[in-house]
C-alpha cells in the first residue's frame, strides 16, 4: 500500500509538473527555484503520503505544497536581505500566513481556475523573442512537457550537455524578464512563436530530422497536448484552434504510417482502416472553429487542405484538385518554398507528372530547397511515373544522400534499386 501511494505521487506530480512548475515562478520570478520548489513538494508526498495516506485531490496538495516551499523560499530570501519590514508586508500580500492544509481542506476549485493562467504563463515565457528556438523548443518541453533533459536528448539525437547547456542559458536570459502573462499586444505579437514552436516539436515527432526511425511518437503526443491546452486557453485565437486540428488530422495517421517491419508506408499506400477516426473527428471539429474566426490563417489552411486527405475513404478518392486549390490559397497569403513544394506535388496527382516536372525544375534553383531531400524525393517520384528511369534513379539517390534519417535513407534507396529491374 504504502508504495502505491509513492507511485501515485511519482504520477500525479509528473502529469502536473508544468502547472507546480508555473505556480512557484508566479511567486519566486526565477525558474530555477520554481522547479526546485515542484521537485521538493513531490519528495514531500513521496515522505507524507506513504505514512499518512493519499489525499482525496494529490494534484492540488501538490499545488498547495509547491507554494508553500515557494513561500518558504521568499522567506529565507528576505530574512537573509535582513528586509524583516518588507518580509512581513510580502508574507500578507502573499498569503504566507496562512499554513495549507494538507488534510483535503482545500480549495479546490480555486487552484483549477489559476492553473489555466499558470500553464499560459509558462509557454510564452519558454517563448520568449529574447530565446532562439531551438532554446524554446527545448525549454517548452522542460517545463510544459514534463520531459527530462536525457528524454528531450535523446529524442532530438543530441548530446546531453548540448541540450542542458540550452536550458540553463535559456533561464540565465529569461532573467529580469517579467514572469506574467504578457498583456494582449504582446502576446499577439508572441503567440506566432508559441505555435511554431509547438508545430516544430509535432514535425520532429511525425517525420523525425534524422535517426533510425521515422516517427518519435512521444513528441507528437506533448504537441498535441500543448496545442489542446492552448486550445483550452485562447478559445479566440483561429490561428490556435487551426494548429489543433493540423496536427490532430496529421497525427490520426501514425499508426498507418509504417508498415510491420517498421518501414515507411507512403500516403497513397496506407491503410486507412487504421488511421485513427476520433482524431479525425477533433481535427474535423477544431477546423470548424478555426474557420468560423479566420479562414486565411497559415495553420488553418494547412488544417483544411489536412481535411482533404481525412475525408477520402480511398486514396483513388483524394480531392486533388481541391488540394492544389488551398495550396494555391495558401501560396497567395503566406508564401514558403515549402509550400509551393507541396503544391507541386498535389498537382502531380491532380494534372499528371507531366505538370509538376517544371514547376519542380523551377524550385530546384531555389537555394533554400537545393539540400532539402523531400525535393529531390518528390522530383524522383514524378520521373519514375513519367517513365524516365535513368534520371529517377539519380533523384533517388541525391535524395537518399542528403535525408538523415536512417528509415527515409531506406525507403529511397529501396525505390532507387526496384527502379534497376
């Protein structure tokens, strides 16, 4: 029993690590001593709960806790500024004179209503414009993710010094910086990193950058939990309920998406039976409400053109034309290589090969995509329907060169070699 207990702490305090997290820099404006105050509640519970039993709402004696060590920590802070005067007039401010009660007689409901606030807090701090993204991305996951240094290495294929150097030089820039919600302009002028930041972890999660596999399931499962919180939090914004429904739609195909010896299975190949209906059914839903705010948003039309693919029971039954239509509209207001990239290829299936080959040699010359393998992936493909083997096979291969993934690197080469026959 009393282990039980422990393993209900170690759980609890895991899935509310953000939250714990962002209540104790509300407080102590450091995020380091915020995680500190979170790490020593859970060794409370690990101590009190196994001796006094579990209480009936771990996550807000878990809260209550966190503050209480934050609290602590003001305390000690001024006693040794020796600022009693100050001291007593923060403990009021604060609530410090009130002793929790860590016996369930808690308010409950007023903890649920701050944590909203809290878990928002703490992803535009990890979004900072003083960070570069890569220092977001890694301290979104820390904080918001529940995700250890080791876990955010290992999933990103970097060394582990590497990824806590960021993090540390990521809380040593966020020093001084205001630990509150921004106000409405600026988190406006912020919420376009936050997305993207989400969408970047979601994107190494689906078609990994590099390593032996093709998906990191477990990054796509923290992007989409961070995209349902902000969904939660900003019901307003179009731009996040578009990103919602992206990434839902996008990741009801993970389990189609390799096949039993864990190889890549393309789109047109997959198995639709075992694209996952429910996901479908909250990104079908998501883009309705992104739509009825703001249609013409970035994530939003990715969303609608992600819709097209979710909607066809067959492959045969794709809307091509439909899709180069929203790539055409999404070209128009939010042009990206990348996106006429995608274009090219949906025009392959809606026109022909014969189509898309120029709009292809014309992207070749862009120097943003000369390296990019899914360019050359695409051209092979469109080559080998037109039936010009040779130059396909050589496709195939600059493509296969420049992938770091182990699995891509694979699937290419496989095409290149059935091409020889």
């Amino acid at each position: 029993m009393p282990q039980r207990h422990a393993d209900t702490a170690a759980a609890t305090w895991r899935i509310e690590r953000g939250r714990l997290v962002g209540a104790a820099a509300k407080l102590l404006r450091d995020l380091d001593e915020a995680e500190d105050c979170a790490q020593d509640a859970l060794l409370a519970a690990l101590d009190a709960w196994p001796r006094d039993g579990q209480p009936a709402n771990p996550a807000a004696w878990l809260m209550t806790a966190t503050r209480h060590k934050a609290l602590d920590r003001l305390r000690r802070r001024a006693m040794q500024e020796r600022e009693h005067a100050q001291l007593a007039a923060d403990d009021e401010a604060l609530g410090a004179q009130v002793v929790p009660d860590f016996a369930d007689q808690l308010d409950a409901a007023r903890d649920q209503a701050e944590i909203g606030d809290e878990q928002l807090r703490l992803i535009f701090i990890a979004c900072h414009p003083v960070l570069p993204r890569e220092s977001q991305v890694a301290l979104t996951l820390r904080l918001l993710g529940g995700l250890e240094t080791a876990e955010i290495a290992r999933a990103f294929l970097l060394p582990e010094a590497t990824v806590a150097q960021r993090i540390v030089r990521a809380k040593k820039a966020l020093k001084g910086q205001p630990y509150e919600l921004p106000d409405a302009e600026e988190r406006a002028q912020r919420l376009g990193a936050v997305l993207a930041v989400v969408y970047l972890i979601f994107n190494e999660g689906h078609s990994a950058g590099s390593g032996a596999s093709l998906l990191r399931p477990a990054l796509c499962d923290e992007a989409l939990r961070l995209a349902r919180q902000l969904q939660h939090l900003l019901p307003q914004e179009a731009e996040v309920h578009g990103l919602a429904a992206l990434l839902e739609i996008q990741a009801s195909r993970l389990p189609a998406r390799l096949d039993a010896q864990g190889r890549p299975v393309l789109l047109p190949d997959q198995d639709r039976r075992r694209w996952d209906r429910l996901l479908i059914q909250r990104g079908l839903a998501a883009l309705v409400s992104a739509q009825a705010l703001d249609p013409d948003g970035p994530y939003t039309l990715q969303a609608a053109i992600a819709a097209c693919h979710a909607r066809a029971a067959r492959a045969e039954d794709t809307d091509w034309r439909a899709i180069v239509a929203g790539y055409d509209r999404l070209l128009a207001l939010h042009p990206s290589p990348v996106v006429a990239l995608n274009r090219a290829v949906a025009l392959s299936f809606a026109e022909g090969p014969g189509a898309a080959l120029p709009v292809l040699a014309v992207l070749a010359a862009d120097p943003q995509l000369q390296r990019y393998p899914y360019l050359h992936g695409a051209r092979a493909d469109v080559l080998e329907r037109l039936g010009r083997v040779a130059e396909a096979r050589e496709a195939y291969r600059l493509a296969a060169d420049l992938t770091q993934n182990e699995a891509q690197r694979a699937l290419l080469l496989a095409r290149m070699q059935a091409l020889a026959h």
